[in-house]
C-alpha cells in the first residue's frame, strides 16, 4: 500500500496572550497537536489527514489585531506524522510519547456504498505547566479552585466523503505544488520538510528548502471539516490563553457555523461536542473579562452538566472576590453558595474541588 | 491575511512502532454486547452489515473510553457476535442476555434495498431497563454515508442508557451516583440530535426515560 509522502509539519507560531487574566510575558511554551496519518485502504486517509493539519496549522494565528498589549500566547505547532493510530489508548499513548496536548486522529473507510473519515480528538494527562494551561484556576485567600476540561476525548461527526474528493485523493500522492492557485496541477510533490508561509482562502503558499516556492490546494472536504477544525483550533487556542479566538470558534462549533475561511454551509455538530463547546465558549468569555452570562446560559442549557456548574460557581467566586465587585458581592456568593449546595450530592464527600469551593465561599463571607 | 509564523516541516520517515497500549485496568466486572446476526441473504447485504459491526464495535469502544475512573473503573464493556440462521425471537434474545453478563443483546438483520442495506436491530436491555416500561428499543438503519452520523448517536443514546444502569446496579448511590448522572448526561446530549424521523420515533420512549433517571437522582440538583 502506497502511503503518500507528506510531511510532518511543525507549525511554529509566536502568538500572544490576550485576555483579562495575567500575561505570562516572559514564558516561553510550545502546544503541539499531533495528527497522524488517518488509516485507510488506500492513500485517502493519508491525503485527509494532510489537508486537515494544514487547515489547522492555518488557524494559529500570530497575535491578535490589534494588539495594544503586545501579549504572548507562545508557540503552537502542528505536527504531521506517518504514523498511524488505531484506537484511543495508542492515541493518548502517541500523545505523550511526542509531547502532544492535543491528537488528532481517525480513518477513512467504506461504508455501504460511499465512503466517510472519522476523525477523533484525545487530550493525553499532562503534568506540571502543560496541565496548568489546561486549568483554569480561581484562588481567594488560602482557597484555590481547579478545573479541567470537560472531556478527554471526543469523536466528531464522520465526515461525508463526496465521489469526486474519493477518486482524486484515494490515489497516492495528490497534494502537490502548483505554480498559481489551482485545485489541480501536476507540479511537484509537496515532499518535505517545506514551510507553510501564509493561507489565502483554500490555498497554502509554501517554500521549500531549495527556494522553490508555490500553492498547494487545500479543498473542502465535506461540511463536518468545519466542526474537527474548529473544535480542535479552538482547544489549541484555549491552552494557548487566546481566550478571544477560543471562545469564537467554540461558538461557532456550538452554533454549528463554519470554521474560518471555509465555504462550507452551516452543520449541525456531534452531541457531546456541541455541548462541550458551549460551555467552554462560556469558559473563555468568562476567563477574557467578557462576563458571565455565556455560563449562566451554558448551565440553563443543560443543568446536568456538573461541570457547567463548577464553571459558573468559579466565575461567581471569581466576581465576588474582585476588589470592584461592589454591591454585586452578595448576589455572586449566593449564587454560587445556592448551587453548591443544590449539586453536593454529585461529588465525593472529600472532593478537592468541594472543598476549596466551601474554603472560598467562607473567605469571602 | 498575513502569516508571521515561520512553519517548519519535516518528515518521520519511519513508522514508529506504536507501543502497547496501556495495560488493561484490573476491573472487577465485565459485560458483553451480543449481537446476534442473521445471515445475510446476499453478498451486498453481507458487506453492509460487516462494515456495520466493525464500525459498532469501534464507537463501542470510543464512546465508553472516557468513562474509566471511579465508580466505573469496574466495569469493562465487550462487544461478542453471534451467526444465527434466522430473526431471533424475544425468548432467545432475553435467554441469551441472562446466560452471561450483559448490558444488551441486539438481533442484527441486514436485506438489501437498492444500492444499500438494511439493518434492523432489537435491542434487549434485560435488567438495564431502568424506568423503560418494555425493556426493548427498535432501531432501523441504512448503511449510507450520509446516515452514519444518526446511526452512530442512536446507538450512542441506547448504549449509554444501558450503561448507566449497569454502573447504578453495582455501586451504592452514593459512590456512583456522578457517574451514573455524568453517563446518563452524555445520553441526553443525543436527545436534540439530528436524528431522522424513524430513527427518532424508535428511539422516543429511550428519551423520555433519560430525563426520568437523571431526575431521580437529582443530577440536576436539588430543587
């Protein structure tokens, strides 16, 4: 079986931290998304997996515009391998053998007469300042409250793989260099290593180590690319601390709208990755200073989410505990004391969560 | 928009070896999927129902992989076929379940129609039924593309169901009542899916029982 020789891309990105929580100016870091090689019979997982990292390595973005700050969001890197990776425990396994926070993984196969990919996302245990990104944490007085993410693996909606899309890139070797921005050429193969220099619209402009410069065509492979990238960006945005872009393409996976510079009609996102994606486009507003509200509507959307809760009682201890918090002091604490005290039952007596909880609203009465 | 960031890309040449996967957990308990399935009746309906089962077992395994701490640590979830020469009756499928342990039995039946297959499945829940006054659900699939997305959540809906339940019937409430609220939680989220019409009326009395259970146990809190 031919499996095409693309490269593995490391996307190295300086960006910047924008939000209302303090910025790490003098820290330098790296979030590394690993996407292997989709399996398949044939080149087309190989040639997917491709167009996706490429699609999103084109969503870290520098720094915001404007940026009167001059924040820092370190340096976000996609790496593209020719391995490939099975089921969830290799994925997670992969992810910590590459220093990865994030991996992206899936296949491509018939299914009766057509044929669809499935991609899927794990986030692998980290330790020490890998897991402080991943964490949002309130601390008032001797009290600090953590919390992680919502889940540690998703599987998106399968991508619908059109006959067209099928035929050019089940064969080896399809993503090339051309000359000008065509979808088709029969330029060089796209060998490596090569860098990215900049996306316009369904195109990458690359270099190659000789000076060899040229497009390579990036197609849209299917409406539900919208909700893997998106999703995806928008977590490598959130370990970043670009708590602006996480939180508007978290929105756009919830709303169920394209991901950036994709023409591509609207969707309708994979359940547990709708749901997580509202409350982490919650998360972010809150995290950037935008308010609470996007909580507050997360947790009235779905009032089982533990995490939802544990989200919204953060953020009303956080406001609470704000020197400017002012006459609105008191309705936070009772908020968060009110829902505290309503979901106790849903964790463990010696939670460390609960108890900081407790220990916070006590400090601030 | 312009680009800053320099991109460097290079090539892993060499497959790496994927290591073995993280050693099974030590689980106190196991439970089977079985699918008992009808023999095609041609080579085309075999296909499609292949690819069906393959693809079942996958999401199987993905969809419960998150679900591997605390009070769920015990329980480990397999999924077993079974080549039946014809459509099972209740008593087989209700014999089958009590004759191991299980979380469900499905009778899997695959006809052709035109370009794709049909799959017919009814799924005994047995002792998983929670308030679900018949412990079965019918869902009926076709094996296209652009119908994998409602195939693999319906299932979702009914595997996630049935596992909330087994992890209910083996802890006491007040070790496994997060996790059985957090499964039934992630079952719900399937409620506003886009499922088509069939699909949904099969699957209508399952999603009527979800918000039951989560009530019950005050997953929502306490009012």
């Amino acid at each position: 079986m031919w499996r095409q020789k693309v490269a593995c891309c490391i996307s190295l990105a300086a960006l910047v931290l924008a939000s209302m929580e303090r910025a790490r100016a003098a820290e330098n870091f790296a979030v590394k998304t690993f996407v292997p090689t989709f399996n398949g019979s044939d080149s087309l997982g190989a040639n997917v997996s491709t167009i996706l990292a490429l699609r999103l390595w084109a969503t870290l973005r520098p720094r915001p515009r404007p940026n009167p700050n001059n924040l820092y969001f370190g340096v976000g890197q996609i790496e593209w391998s020719r391995r490939t990776i099975e089921e969830p425990q290799a994925a997670m396994q992969a992810g910590t053998e590459t220093g990865s926070q994030i991996v992206l993984w899936g296949d491509a196969r018939e299914y009766g007469p057509g044929v669809i990919v499935l991609s899927n996302l794990v986030i692998p245990p980290s330790e020490g300042s890998a897991r402080a990104r991943q964490t949002w944490t309130v601390t008032v007085k001797d009290a600090s409250m953590e919390l992680g993410l919502p889940g540690a693996g998703y599987q998106f909606s399968p991508l619908i793989i059109g006959s067209d899309v099928v035929a050019k890139y089940s064969r080896p070797n399809q993503v090339r260099v051309c000359e000008a921005k065509l979808a088709d050429c029969t330029g060089e193969l796209l060998g490596n290593p090569f860098r990215a220099d900049r996306i316009e619209g369904n195109f990458a402009f690359v270099r190659r180590p000789s000076g060899a410069t040229g497009w390579v065509s990036l197609p849209n492979l299917s409406a539900s690319q919208s909700e893997v990238i998106g999703f995806t960006a928008a977590l490598i945005s959130y370990f970043r601390g670009d708590f602006e872009q996480a939180e508007n393409f978290f929105s756009n996976v919830r709303d169920g709208k394209p991901a950036p510079g994709q023409d591509i009609r609207e969707y309708r996102s994979e359940g547990v990755v709708r749901n997580d994606a509202a409350l982490l486009a919650g998360v972010s507003k809150f995290r950037r200073g935008q308010g609470i509200e996007g909580l507050r509507s997360a947790h009235a959307q779905n009032p089982y989410s533990r995490y939802a809760v544990q989200a919204l009682v953060m953020a009303d201890i956080a406001l609470a505990a704000s020197p400017r918090s002012g006459d609105a002091k008191a309705a936070h604490v009772k908020e968060a004391s009110e829902l505290v005290e309503s979901y106790r039952d849903l964790f463990p007596p010696d939670d460390p969560w609960l108890s900081a909880a407790d220990r916070s609203l006590r400090n601030l009465n | 928009m312009h680009r800053l960031a320099a991109i460097l890309l290079t090539a892993v040449l060499a497959a790496s070896a994927i290591g073995p996967a993280r050693a099974a957990e030590n689980v106190d308990a196991r439970r089977i999927i079985l699918l008992l399935v009808v023999k095609p009746p041609d080579e085309n309906a075999e296909k499609g129902v292949r690819s069906w089962i393959q693809l079942f077992q996958n999401n199987v395994r993905d969809l419960l992989s998150d679900f591997s701490s605390g009070a769920t640590r015990g329980i480990k979830v397999e999924v077993a076929t079974r080549d039946v020469p014809d459509t099972p009756r209740q008593n087989v499928l209700e014999a089958s379940f009590a004759q191991q342990p299980s979380l469900q039995v499905l009778s899997t039946v695959g006809t052709s129609g035109g370009q794709s297959t049909l799959v017919d499945n009814d799924i005994y829940l047995g002792d998983f039924k929670g308030s679900l006054t018949d412990p079965y659900v019918h869902i009926s699939q076709q094996i296209l593309p652009g119908q994998y997305a409602i195939t693999r959540e319906a299932l979702a809906a009914v595997t996630l169901y049935a596992y909330a339940m087994a992890i209910a019937a083996t802890a006491p409430p007040e070790r496994s009542r997060f996790a059985v609220c957090q499964v039934l939680d992630r079952a719900n989220m399937y409620r506003n899916s886009d499922l088509d019409p069939k699909a949904r009326s099969g699957l209508e009395r399952l999603f009527r029982a979800i918000p039951v259970e989560l009530e019950a146990r005050a997953c929502g809190g306490k009012k």
